[in-house]
C-alpha cells in the first residue's frame, strides 16, 4: 500500500525528515510515533501529496506519488494534525460538501453523512456549527472527513488526542472494523503508546527526522529487554539524542 | 461536475448567508455614485452614462479584488487541505469560489446600474447587459488574482496591501473622470493598466455604439487579463502550502 524509499524533506535549513523508507501491505494498522518535531506530520503530508518531498520516491496506494498525485488522492483518506472545518460552519453541511467532492450525488452525500455521522456517535452534530461542538466531537468529525469515501488507504494524524477514553476505545473499534469489512490500511500518528500497543499490527518510531526502530509491538518489547512501548521508545529516541550530543 | 457545482453552490449558499457581506463589498462603489455623481453630471465633464460605467469597474476592483482575503481563514482552519487532499481538479477548486465572486459582482453591478437608471443613467438595455457581462468576467480575472496573492502574501498584510493597490488602479482606469482629461504623463500610465481598457469598452457599450474599435480592445484585454488570472490562481492551488 505504501512504498516509500529516502523520503526526504526540509524547510529551508531545518530538515523535518531525512531519508525515510516506510513499506506497508494492504490490511496493516501502522502506528507512527516519535517525539514532537520528530518529521511525523511532515512525512504524513508528503504522503498525501500536501507537499513536495526533496528526495525520495513513493508510491501510494498503487499510485506514483510524483507523476499520479491525482490518482494518489483518489484513494486515501487524510485527517490531519489540527481541525478540517472553520468554526463558523454547520457540520453536516461541510461533511456534505466533501462528500460531493469524491463524486457523490447530492443524496448519497446526505445519506452517507447521516450513516457516519451515527456510526461515529455524532448524531446530534449534524446541525451545529463547528466551533459549537466539544473537543472530542470536533476530533471526531474531522475523522468522519476522512472515511467518506471509504479509501482503501487511510492516514490519520494523532486521530485520538484529546478524545475522552470512552471515544478512544470506540475509535479504535471503528478502526479495527474499517479493516476487518472494508480492508482498509490505516497509517496513523499518537503519543499515547499504549494505544499503538493494542491498536497496531506495526510501530514505525521516528526521530530527528529519521526511522529508529520498527516491528510488532511484542517485537519492539523483545528486542529492548522492555515490558511496554514506552520504555522501549524513551530507550530508542534518548539514545538518539545521546548520540547527536556526541556527534 | 459535480464537485464544481457544489463548491460553487457551497460558496453561494455561504455567501448569501450574510445579506451584510453582499451590500458590504459594494458600499464604496455605491458611495462614489451617491455622493459623487450628482456633482459629475452638473460639473459639465460627464454624464451619468460615463459615470456609471466608471463605478462598476470600481466596484469590480474593490469587491472582487478584496475577495482573497477570505481565504486565509479557510487556510488557517484546514479546510483548504481538507480540500486540496481529494482528488478534484486545483482549478476547480479555484474556479467554484471564482463563480460565486462572480454572481456577487453581479447582483451588486445590477444594483448599482439601477440605482444609476434613478438618478439619470438613459443607457440602452442591450449596452447595460452587454457591460455587465464584460464587468463579471472581468471579476473572474480579478478574484483569481486575488486568490493568489492572498496565498502568496503574509495574510496579515493582505487587507492594507490589496486595498491600497486599489485605489491607483481605479484612478488610473479613468473610472471617476475620463483618461481624455489627463496630461500626457498619467494617460501614458494608464494605458498599461488593464481596466482603463474595460472603462473605455463600458462606456462605449452604455453609448449604444457597440461595433467600436474601443469595445473590442475593452474585450480582448479584458479576456487575456482573465486568462492570465486563472493560470496564476491554478498555479497557486497546485502549490503547496507550507
Ligand atoms: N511548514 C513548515 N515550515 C518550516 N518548518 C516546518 C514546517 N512544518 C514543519 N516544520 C519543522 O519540521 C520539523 C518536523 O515537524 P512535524 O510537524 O513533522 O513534527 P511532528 O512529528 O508531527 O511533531 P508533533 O508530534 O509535535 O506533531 C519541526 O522541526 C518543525 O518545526
Ligand atoms: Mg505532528
């Protein structure tokens, strides 16, 4: 589904990511973590054709991310790190317009709304405008924003931040089923490690810009001696910092 | 097709929300032909019928050249990346906000010529429709541009810097007093702005002379300043925003 090699991508001086290879198949829940700033957001927007990579080649989705953006776009969903809707606007009317957006008539938009809509507890949203709503309802509309279409691929940055425990586990819920009915990839971001634990078949960590660990989470757990993914990640990135001092 | 209709509906539906921000674009314009026309017509220098036509490129520079600023915000919520990550055309994108500036500067033009036909504007109905299609494409042009420099330039130096562009493309257009008044200098100047051509093609149509040497360059201008528009605009859509 995703094939990336020496993804690369800097901002003026500052190199966000520094030549990440990333394979992941068709079915996979992958979690990408890494401390603030480590290039998680940034390789997330690269991915889905948001920004220009420096370096690199990806195909995503079946599609060449540089010479079939269009057909990239075709089959991933992305919710991204922060809000998809102004505050100002109704909910139901934005989820709509992005709906007509993959192609669907006015009634199956509405139709396809109202289904998400219930099945991600956000009944009553509909209506409202977007700055009405809690910080775990807008959360989860910006998921809805995603999954309209069904894509075969579907990114999510730090989907379940901010998001009260119940709404989490009735994330992961949803997520597990997108894959178990429509087979859906997700590659997805979260600083909440134990949800990476129980959510993802694979863990990517990321620091400084590039991949410093990868594999199942009992895989992570054995090869560093750890009982959980949080000590395994403050070993992984903290001896990565250590290692930048002494360079 | 059916992305473009909805965003141009979407646009439409939210435009029209605030019946404020309609009557707001056009209060310059419309200040201009209330509190400055009367004066004109018995100054002996023009008439309503150059007068009004002067007003409506007025209007279309400050309504539809202003209209870039409301796309920062969706910028800054994330709804233009929201957008930009399906797979519809960037220049759909473009073109459905586009429309509705368009049937925006429409209604508000249509507004302005009546008011215009009150005061004593004798223009003939064919030169008046004539205008106000050359005035909306004109507006397709100016709100890409201003699409894309509201992209391009530091949203908060948007406002100043658009509404102050304005102002010497307005006077230079010869929209308040006509070009043939000026000193060789500043008629020189105004030939190398794109609406003086649009004033000029205005006025000739609202005369009834609509076969005019001045009608056609007023029309081929006004054509190549909307192609140009929509290349920058698209360009800007397919770029990236960091
Ligand atoms: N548009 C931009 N312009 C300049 N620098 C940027 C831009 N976007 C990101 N960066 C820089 O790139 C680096 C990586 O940022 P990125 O947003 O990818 O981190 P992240 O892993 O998503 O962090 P977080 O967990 O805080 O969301 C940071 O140093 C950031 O400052
Ligand atoms: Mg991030």
């Amino acid at each position: 589904m995703i094939h990336v090699r020496g993804l690369t991508r800097s901002f003026g001086a500052v190199e966000a990511v520094r030549g990440v290879d990333v394979d992941v198949s068709e079915g996979e829940i992958v979690g990408f973590v890494g401390p603030n700033g480590a290039g998680k957001t940034t390789t997330l927007r690269m991915l889905t054709t948001l920004l220009r990579p420096t370096a690199g080649t990806a195909v995503v989705a079946g599609h060449d991310l540089f010479t079939d953006p269009a057909g990239v776009r075709r089959r991933i969903g992305y919710v991204s790190q922060n809000g998809t809707v102004g505050p100002f606007s109704e909910v139901g009317e934005e989820l709509r317009l992005q709906a007509r957006m993959y192609g669907m008539s006015r009634a199956e938009a509405r139709e396809r709304v109202s289904r998400l809509l219930s099945e991600l507890d956000l009944e009553e949203a509909g209506t409202k405008l977007y700055a009405h709503l809690s910080g775990g309802q807008k959360r989860r509309v910006d998921i809805a924003m995603g999954l309209l279409h069904s894509p075969a691929l579907l990114f999510l940055d730090e989907p379940t931040t901010g998001l009260d425990p119940q709404s989490r586990a009735n994330l992961w819920d949803h997520v597990r089923r997108l894959r178990e009915e429509a087979g859906m990839t997700v590659f997805l971001t979260t600083h909440y490690l134990e949800e990476a634990d129980a959510l993802c078949d694979r863990v990517l960590i990321i620091d400084h810009g590039r991949i410093v660990g990868s594999g199942t989470p009992a895989e992570l757990k054995a090869a560093h001696g750890a009982s959980t993914l949080d000590e395994v990640f403050l070993t992984v990135t903290g001896r990565e910092l250590r290692e930048g001092a002494a360079a | 097709m059916t992305a473009l209709a909805a965003l141009t509906g979407y646009y439409l539906r939210s435009a029209f929300k605030s019946k404020f921000a309609v009557v707001f674009g056009a209060v310059q314009p419309l200040f201009y032909l209330v509190l400055f026309g009367p004066l004109l017509a018995r100054s002996g220098v023009g008439s309503w019928d150059t007068f009004v036509p002067g007003v409506l490129v007025q209007l279309g520079l400050m309504s539809s050249g202003l209209v870039g600023f409301g796309i920062v915000f969706d910028q800054r919520f994330g709804v233009l990346e929201r957008l930009r990550v399906t797979p519809v055309a960037r220049f759909t994108l473009l073109l459905g906000r586009v429309l509705k500036d368009a049937v925006m500067l429409l209604v508000q033009a249509g507004a302005v010529v009546v008011i215009g036909y009150g005061f004593g504007l004798r223009a003939p109905l064919a030169g008046v429709l004539l205008g106000l299609l050359l005035i909306t494409v004109l507006s397709v042009g100016l709100a890409s541009l201003s699409y894309a420099a509201a992209l391009t330039i530091k949203p908060e130096l948007f406002p100043a810097l658009v509404s102050t562009a304005v102002i010497p493309l307005m006077l230079l257009s010869g929209a308040l007093l006509p070009m043939s008044l000026a000193p060789t200098w500043l008629d020189v100047v105004s030939r190398f702005t794109p609406f003086r051509y649009a004033v000029e093609a205005l006025r000739s149509l609202f005369a009834g002379s609509y076969a005019s040497s001045v009608v056609l360059w007023g029309s081929l201008v006004t054509l190549g300043f909307v192609a140009v528009g929509c290349v920058v605009g698209t360009r800007v859509f397919q770029r990236e925003n960091t």
